[in-house]
C-alpha cells in the first residue's frame, strides 16, 4: 500500500533539490570570506629574535615604513618580525592567514621581488596609539610559469598594536575586487 500523492522519486528529487541549495547559499557566503591558508604550513620554527614591545606607535610606524618600501614586505615577506606578535592576524581581501611564520611563507611564494614595485603614499599613528594607516599603490608578477602581472591597485592597511606596543592584526583592503585578483592570477 502506498500514500496517495507524489511519487516516491518526485520527493527524493525535492529533497535533493533543497540539499543543494542549501550547499550553494553555505559556498556563496564562504565565497566573500578570505582563504584560511593555514592548513598548508605545519613545519619547524626557527629561532626567533626579541620582541620590540615597549616602543611607542612613531617608531613602529617608522619601521613598517623602511619594511614597505625597502623590502615591499607585503609582496615578498621581508619585514621585521620583532615589532609582530607571533599569532598576528594578517587578512585581506582573499587570505587570512593566523601567524607570522604562515603569512611569511606564504607572501614569499607570491610575487617575483625583481618584478613587483609598491608604492607608500600615505602613512599616519592615530591619536590612540594603537592603530596605524598606510596607503599604498602595488603591482607585480607572480610566480608561476605564465608569469602573470597584476595590475596596479590601491590599498589601505591598518596595523592593531597591542597594549605592549606589537601589531597583533594587519587588516589590508583593495580597490579591486577579490574575483578580480584572481582573474588577473590566472590570466597570463
């Protein structure tokens, strides 16, 4: 004996259906999340240098200014870790990334350092102390074997100290689009 109404395979379809909508609204709200990369680096640590708590915002902003110019830290990872805490949180339109050793290897596998350039328009201290602002032009090739170039775009990082004066997160906003990063990634 069988209920009268729909097929069996009519409401096995319906429950199919509502299964994959729900996975397709869980990957649309996942899609505007950055990337955690984390899962990629389980590796040794090596020794690390002392921190530099205690001094004030100016100079932290002072050294963050000579790491992005000098050594455009955010595309090749040259940056001194002394003025991050070891957990930092580093974020940006397509990563997020929970450690420095972890954003420091994965920002050294991006760009090719010869072919990058940034530029540092603006950088500021708040009145709080805490937080610091620089304004940036970027734009470079990546490391992979089509070469692709990225083109200029603006960005906005602010840097969170923490009460012992060490960045402890890096929030980094763009003009473009996240989709579009990696368009340009993947077009040579």
């Amino acid at each position: 004996f069988r209920p009268i109404g729909r097929p069996v395979w009519t409401r096995r379809a319906v429950v199919a259906g509502a299964s994959v909508a729900a996975a397709g609204q869980t990957a649309i709200a996942q899609a505007a999340l950055p990337f955690d990369w984390t899962f990629l680096w389980i590796g040794k640590v090596g020794p690390r240098r002392p921190k530099l708590t205690g001094v004030s915002a100016s100079e932290v902003a002072a050294i963050l200014e000579r790491d992005l110019r000098i050594g455009k830290y955010i595309l090749t990872g040259n940056l001194t870790e002394e003025i991050f805490e070891e957990d930092c949180h580093f974020e940006d339109p397509n990563n997020a990334i929970q450690g420095l050793s972890k954003y420091r290897q994965a920002v050294s596998l991006l760009f090719d350092e010869q072919h990058s350039n940034l530029f540092i328009h603006d950088i500021r201290v708040f009145a709080d102390q805490h937080t610091i602002e620089v304004k940036y032009v970027a734009s470079g090739t990546i490391k992979l074997p089509w070469r692709p170039r990225i083109t200029p775009w603006s960005g906005h990082i602010t840097y969170y100290l923490g009460s012992d004066g060490l960045i402890s997160s890096q929030v980094d906003v763009w003009n473009i689009t996240r989709f579009e990063a990696i368009r340009q990634t993947f077009t040579p």
